[in-house]
C-alpha cells in the first residue's frame, strides 16, 4: 500500500514547480487557475521572485499548494491518478493541498482558502509577540510537559509532533524562549527558536481559526478520492461535514504528523509519495518508520521515477 503526502510551510524556494509547469502544459495549467483565482501573478513570485517574499505566510501557503497540485497533474499525465494511494495527506497547509488533490477542494477554492488563512494566522498576533521553537531530542510527552512548565500563565504548547526526536512548540516569545532553556536543561540535543512570523497550531490563533470556520462555509468540499489522515486526529476521514470541521480545529490544533505516520503505516502502509517542493516529510517518515519507503515528487524526473514505480 502506498500513501501521498504534501508538505507544509518551509519546504518553499524559488523557482519551484517551473520545470513541472514547463514540461507539462497540465502543471502550468495549475499555476495559472491559481494566478487566476487570486487575482495576481503569484507564479511569478515563485518563478523569479525574491525568497523574503515567498515566505510570507500568505503567499507561501497557496504557492505551496500550487506546486504539490502541478505535480500530481504530471503524474496524472504519466498514468498515475489519486486512486494509486490508499490514502492521503498533509502536514498543516499540505491537508489542503491533499484535499484538492484528492477531489474534495476545487484548486480555485484551495487558493483562495489559503490566502484566506495564510493572512488571517499572519494577523491573529502582532509580530513579535509569539514564537515558535523545534526542541530535538525529546518526545512529544517530554516537550508537552516542558511547555506546560514554561507557560507561567501565558501560552506555551506542543503544536507540531513531527517525528520522534522533533517536537515544536508555539505561544508567547518569552514563554517558548522559557521553553528552550528548559528542553535544554532536560537533554535536548538542540532547542531553537524558528524563523516563523506567528506562533502557529496554538491557541492564539483563535482569531484566524474563527476567520476559516467563516470562509470554510462559503466553500463546496466533497468527499475525498481516497481517504484523508486528518492532522489533529491522526485518522482517516471522508466525511465534508468532519473534514470541514477539523480544518478549523488544525488552526489551533497540534499537528500530530508522527502519529499519523503510523496510523498509516499500521494500515499497511510501505511507500509514501511526498508530492511537491522538498523533502522534508520523507526525512520525518524515515525517522518514523524506518521500513517505510519515500520518494520525493517534484521534478520531471521525480514524476517520471514515481510512475515508474507505481505503473510496473
């Protein structure tokens, strides 16, 4: 059984998805609805723009989807479809980007969903009040309770459970500055703050969470192609009303990709397929499940190995 996953924020660079949409009038295509549906020329930005500003929360996040979506057009093209997967998904953003790759989101309606959300958790925090840091080295139990004992009455949580040894944790700067000292005096191989400009999947995102249970109800979701491993449940969902619900709760909500490794993986899962920029979710799986195959989607090349493997 295999698996296709969509990375989240970070995996971002210039350039990305252009020899895609140059090799496969399908990849360009996406580009282009996605230009379309946001009214500018974001390919351009991600094409030949400068990198500071790709990595804005609102245009990395749709940019992002764009990318992952034009690769998945090119497998199409070789003869690979969604149906090749027995399940899908996504680490933060790249749930939407499973999402529309799966069926359940227009790619117009996933574009637009994103800047949404992109601007709302840029706005949800002044700058400078909140963090985020990756504390390496200790488990997800060990970093919830250190956050717990950094928090001294302000917000300090695990938002992302990324692997074994990588935990992140988001809220008030002081608090996740706490946090650090703190990992580190508990054994943590290294504890650094991020380079992120609002402290995401804690609940002081409340107010963007609000903005996308807004913004989620103007919008069609069907049910998946095949079914989605929701990040804050770790499980398979199919249902529009509970996708559409917990697309709300991942604003606030832990990403608990780790557990959702495995949940696949207890499924049957051997072989994931991480479609889009990077290849920072195959190192996680790896560190995860160390029999677990990946293979990164997002050149030619790539597209044309990955049909390969899939097609024989």
């Amino acid at each position: 059984m295999r698996a296709f996953i969509f990375p989240g924020q970070g995996a971002q660079t210039i350039g990305m998805g252009r020899a895609l949409a140059d090799a496969y009038p399908a990849a360009r295509a996406v580009f282009d609805e996605v230009n379309e549906a946001l009214g500018e020329d974001l390919s351009a930005l991600i094409w030949e723009g400068d990198i500071a500003d790709l990595t804005l929360t609102r245009n990395a996040q749709p940019a992002l989807m764009a990318t992952s979506l034009a690769a998945m057009r090119a497998l199409e093209v070789e003869g690979v479809t969604i149906t090749a997967a027995s399940f899908v998904a996504g680490h933060s953003l790249g749930e939407y980007s499973a999402l529309a790759a799966s069926g359940a989101l227009t790619i117009a309606d996933t574009a637009r969903l994103l800047r949404i959300r992109g601007t709302a958790m840029q706005e949800a925090v002044p700058v400078g009040v909140g963090a985020m840091a990756a504390l390496l080295g200790l488990d997800f139990a060990a970093v919830r309770a250190i956050a717990e004992e950094a928090a001294q009455g302000e917000v300090c949580e695990a938002a992302n459970d990324n692997d074994p040894g990588q935990v992140v944790v988001s809220g008030h700067k002081a608090a996740v500055e706490r946090a650090v000292v703190i990992a580190k005096s508990k054994g943590a191989k290294r504890a650094l703050l991020l380079p992120v400009s609002a402290p995401f999947h804690c609940s002081l995102m409340a107010p963007a969470a609000q903005v996308m249970a807004d913004a989620l109800n103007d919008v069609d979701i069907a049910a998946p192609a095949v079914p989605l491993i929701a990040n804050v449940v770790a499980r398979e969902v199919m249902d529009p009303a509970e996708i559409r619900s917990l697309l709300v709760d991942q604003v606030t909500g832990s990403v608990r990709w780790r557990e959702s490794v495995l949940y696949m993986a207890a499924q049957g899962v051997t072989e994931v397929f991480e479609i889009g920029a990077g290849k920072a979710l195959s190192g996680m799986v790896k560190r995860i499940d160390r029999a677990m195959i990946s293979h990164a989607v997002g050149t030619p090349d790539d597209v044309a190995a990955a049909a390969a493997a899939i097609n024989a």
